[in-house]
C-alpha cells in the first residue's frame, strides 16, 4: 500500500452526491445531521461528508493492505464513464431507457453493499451471534457463515470488503423492474443512497401491490429517481410522477437520518421545516448558512 494513499475513504461516491450540489457551488451540499435531540442544516463540503478514514484498510497476513484504489479503478471510474451515469451526469435521466436497466441496478445495489451501514450491521448481527440471539433466525447455511464471521474478528470486514467489490450481478438480476420517475418537487438523499420502501409481509407506503415485493428507492438528482423493484415480472419504464409520491420517498430519508440510518441527509427542499414538525421537531433558530429544529414535545 502506498504512502500516498489517501485516508479519507468515500462509502458513497463523491461523484454521485454532486448530483445534490448547491446551486451556486458544485462542491457543497445542504446537509443535515442529527445532534441528539437536534437536527443542523448546513452546507457542507462534498469532499468533507460520507468517509471514514481508513475505512478500506485491512491487515494482510501481517502487512498493511487496501481495497481503496481497486474500489476507484475496478468500479467508481468506469461506471463514472459509463452511457448510464453520463445521462444522469449530463442532466438527461430522461435519456434512461431499457439498456440502463442493468446498470442502474448494479450501482443501486453496490451503494448498497459498499455503505458503512452495512458494515455496521455486519458487525451488529455478529455481536448477536455470538450473544445467541440469532439461533432461532436462521438457516443452516446462514449459520454456518455467522459462525465464521464470529470466529475471526476480522471476517465482518472482509464480508465487507467482498460486497464492495463485488463486480458480478446476482441472479435475480433478470427479473428486477427499474422505474425511473421524474418528480415536481426537489429530491432528497443521504450518505447511505439506498432506502427501503416495501419488503415481503410488511405494509408498504405504497400499498397493497407491494406487500409481496421487495422495493428500494434511489435519487438519481433533484428532480429524478429510480425505484428498484424485485419480486416481480422484470421491466424498465419511465415517466413523471405526482408530487405526493415524491413527499412520501423523502421522508423517508428524514426518517432513515432520525433512526440512525444515515450520518447526513443531502436537502434543500421547500418541505424541510414541514416534515422536521411531522417527526417531532420545531424550529429552533436560523444560522449563518441553514437552520437548527430541536425535537419537541411530541414524539417521533
């Protein structure tokens, strides 16, 4: 590993949050964080946000190794250069058609896989694992990894590190529905892109329809986003969609940084101070360059 390698290690591409940048500074967003009882706007510096030093580093047998340059050379710079992201890039999601399918949902999903979070739930269900808390959840085979993950400290990162790197498509790659949406109202997103709207068995904000799906939602920029839909016949379509629905996805990125799902949320929308009192929380002052709310007496 080089010297000169960098410590700050992105878990979401520099390239994808620019797609949030402030209008009058491609290199800032408005971002949110919570403080407790406290949640900040602020512009913040893109190069500044969604990293944790060294978080690609590993010890190889005794020496000093890293997954940081591969990340960028294997995966972040071609699908940068690819025909779908220089649609999104360029500003013409509405260029997206079937030949982007596949692509949009190999990047959704490596947002996914690559993010801290899921390294913090690798580690989290090995800490319940080992607590024997999992025993009645799982499959012969999941037990079988979970007790390798527990046996070696450092198999919850290298799990990790596998995920971020993963270059293939899973099998269920033929059958995902890709629906682009173009929105009225502007979009929100995170440090950890990817928010789950609808899962098997659980009642969807969407409704009826997706109790049986599993469906992930995916800013694309201001105005478009993407849902990812598994569970069902596969497809790409495009088209506007009414405001409501784009209310409905960003709150939920509200509440993924309210549950500790996200450290920031990427926002600037007309609707900030009305979803922060939907979740409790009530205007506290503004600030140089945003505003502070601070969680009411109602609860979230």
């Amino acid at each position: 590993m080089a010297a000169n390698e960098p410590k700050k290690h992105h878990y979401v591409p520099q390239f994808y949050m620019r797609r949030f940048a402030c209008a009058d500074d491609e290199n800032k967003v408005m971002a949110l964080e919570r403080h407790r009882n406290v949640v900040v706007a602020d512009r913040k510096s893109i190069e500044g946000i969604g990293y944790e030093e060294r978080l690609h580093d590993y010890d190889n047998n005794g020496a000093p190794a890293s997954i940081e340059s591969d990340l960028n050379k294997i995966i972040e710079t071609p699908f940068s250069k690819s025909p779908t992201w220089l649609k999104i890039g360029g500003g013409n999601c509405a260029g997206l058609d079937e030949t982007d399918r596949l692509p949009l949902y190999g990047f959704a999903r490596h947002l996914q896989l690559r993010n801290l979070e899921t390294l913090r739930f690798i580690e989290a269900q090995r800490a319940r694992f080992l607590a024997g808390e999992l025993e009645d959840e799982l499959t012969d085979e999941e037990r079988d990894m979970h007790a390798w993950i527990a046996a070696d400290s450092g198999a919850a990162h290298e799990l990790f590190r596998a995920g971020a790197m993963e270059t293939m498509l899973p099998a269920d790659a033929s059958v995902i529905n890709v629906i682009v949406c173009q929105t009225p109202i502007g979009l929100r997103s995170s440090t950890n892109p990817m928010v789950c709207v609808s899962h098997p068995g659980n009642d969807s904000i969407f409704g009826a329809m997706f109790k049986s799906l599993r469906t992930w939602w995916l800013a694309l920029d201001r105005y478009w986003g993407a849902f990812i839909v598994a569970g069902g016949p596969s497809g790409f379509s495009i088209g506007a969609v009414p405001p409501d629905l784009a209310r409905v996805v960003n709150r939920q990125y509200l509440v993924q940084l309210l549950e500790g799902g996200a450290r920031y949320m990427l926002a600037d929308d007309d609707f900030l101070g009305e979803d922060l009192e939907w979740a409790g929380f009530t205007f506290s002052q503004r600030t140089t360059r945003g505003f502070r709310y601070r969680k009411g007496s109602s609860a979230f």
